[in-house]
C-alpha cells in the first residue's frame, strides 16, 4: 500500500499551483481552488496544519491524478 504524505493545506495548495490551479478565494478555512485548464475543476483545501489521509486521498481523486502521479509532483 502506497504511503500517502503529511502536508499541510499551505503545501497542498504549492503542490496543485503545479497543475494548473489557483486560488479562487477562500471562506473560513477553506481554500477554494480552480483550475485554468479545461474541464476547469474545483477543488476545496482545508488550510490545516495537517490534511486527513481521507481527505488528501479524495482531493488527489478530485483533482484526476493517481497516486503515484502526486507523488512525482513532490
């Protein structure tokens, strides 16, 4: 089973900018994410110190990789 990272929201957020996304703004403490390549995806972050595993492994989902491709990303 492939280990998924700690990261925080902050590291996430540098991670996905690598993809295409920025931020569109944020409420609370969640950051909102779009894309600007199409299918122009958007994708919520919590702005935690730590993401859930759970969490990570569905805005990995969310945003169409797979694992091993986020990990080349790092």
């Amino acid at each position: 089973m492939n280990k998924l990272p700690v990261l925080s929201g902050d590291d996430l957020c540098k991670i996905l900018e690598k993809l295409g996304y920025y931020e569109d703004h944020q409420t609370g403490s969640h950051i909102i994410l779009r894309n600007i390549h199409p299918p122009y995806r958007r994708l919520t972050v919590p702005n935690h110190k730590e993401i859930a595993k759970g969490t990570l492994r569905a805005i990995i989902q969310q945003a169409g990789l797979g694992l091993d491709e986020f990990k080349e990303l790092l």
